[in-house]
C-alpha cells in the first residue's frame, strides 16, 4: 500500500468519527475543523496530507517549523499549539497564522510587539487546574481578554486547552464544558465574539465535539504514531 493510499485510509477513517460526533451533537459539519498535527513528521508527510486535501498543520516548536513551514506548499496555514517561550515570539508571529497556546500576558506582549499584522491567537486556558499544565487560570481569562483588546495586533478569537490524559474520554468532558461555558461567559462579560474553541484530540475527539469544539487537534490518528 502506498503512503498516499494509506494515509487517505486514516483521513476517511478521522472524517467519519468528525462527522458523526457533528451528528450526535447536531452540529454542521462546516463548525468544525481537523487541525493536522504535523509535530515531529517530516516535510515529506506533510505534503502527502496536502495532497489528500488538508490545508491547516498544527506544529508544538517553533524550531522545527522554521525548517518545516519553507519546506512544504505555500498555501497551506501553520498553526502554534505548543508552549512558546516569550524569547521566540517574533519569529512565531512570522511563521504561523494563528497561536492557540497564548498562555501569559507576558507573550501577549511579546506577540504584540514583534507581529507586522493582525495575529489570530487563542487563550489557553488551564481549566482543570493542572500543575503539568500551561495556561491562564479561568479566573485570569478576562484580565487577558481585555488586555489583548488593548493591544495593536494580538486578535483573539476564542480559548483553547489542554485536559489532563484520561484513556477514558467521558472524563474529559468536564473540562471541554468548563471551556464552552467560560467562552460564553466572556463573550456575554466583554461584549465580543469569541467564536473558536481549541480542543479534543485522537483519543476524544468526539466529546470536544460534543462540547463545542470548533478545532480539533489530531496527530497520531492521521500520522501514526510519533517516532
């Protein structure tokens, strides 16, 4: 079987499970979006993706896709999902289109201070309280939201997090609601729009979708697993 063949196989196999969790949450398809996660993959993968039709790539270094992004097709959109240290802020606003892991008001400003134009980000938000984790503490949401809309190029469009790993998806679930509900709370506190919400992966796709994800973040599903 050849790459292409195969990896069209996993594709079909993520876009079904995408398309009935959408169904079961009586959502339309269009709401929600596969974020191919590319992290460790080689150019070359990359483009076999592209070639079955994906145009949004996730990627966790900033390093790795200074090399990546010049390597691949020039239509497709760069995505920052990882943890960005402030120090590398400008040539993250070079390469990517949108940042879903803005976790400090710290690299809100250095975001702001070294992007040329309107950079989408996204506030990632450690709703479960986890010491492992990155992110603004729910608490803290607002404060950075409005800080944001002060600033000249940071635009956010919405939250992102990242739960604590449970083989079992159900006990994810109230932390994808917990964002949904904090997303609702601000767009109803701040009187803004915050339409995107970054969340679920391989293992619970279904219930970030049934939660309101309109991002999903998928690596091993469509790439196999990491080397």
């Amino acid at each position: 079987m050849s790459e292409i063949t195969s990896f069209e196989e996993r594709l079909t196999t993520v876009q079904a499970r995408i398309e009935k969790a959408c169904a079961t949450a009586g959502r339309e398809l269009k709401q929600v979006r596969l974020l191919a996660v590319s992290k460790t993959k080689p150019p070359e993968a990359v483009e076999i993706a592209a070639q079955c039709g994906l145009r949004f790539f996730g990627e966790n270094k900033v390093q790795e896709a200074q090399v990546k992004v010049p390597a691949c097709s020039d239509d497709l959109q760069w995505h920052l999902i990882g943890h960005l240290q402030s120090n590398k802020a400008k040539l993250a606003a070079q390469l990517f289109h949108m940042i879903h892991s803005v976790d400090s008001l710290k690299l809100m400003r250095a975001l702001d201070n070294h992007a040329e134009q309107t950079l989408p980000i996204l506030l990632q938000v450690n709703v479960a309280g986890d010491v492992a984790k990155f992110g603004f503490k729910p608490e803290e949401a607002r404060e950075a939201l409005e800080k944001a809309n002060e600033s000249g190029h940071c635009e956010v469009h919405g939250l992102m997090t990242i739960p604590p790993f449970s083989a079992d998806p159900e006990k994810t679930r109230a932390h994808f609601r917990a964002l949904r509900e904090l997303r609702d709370q601000l767009e109803q506190e701040v009187g803004m729009p915050l339409p995107e919400l970054s969340m679920g992966m391989s293992h619970d796709l279904e219930v970030a979708i049934e939660e309101g994800s309109t991002w999903v973040r998928i690596g091993t599903d469509l790439f196999g697993a990491r080397g």
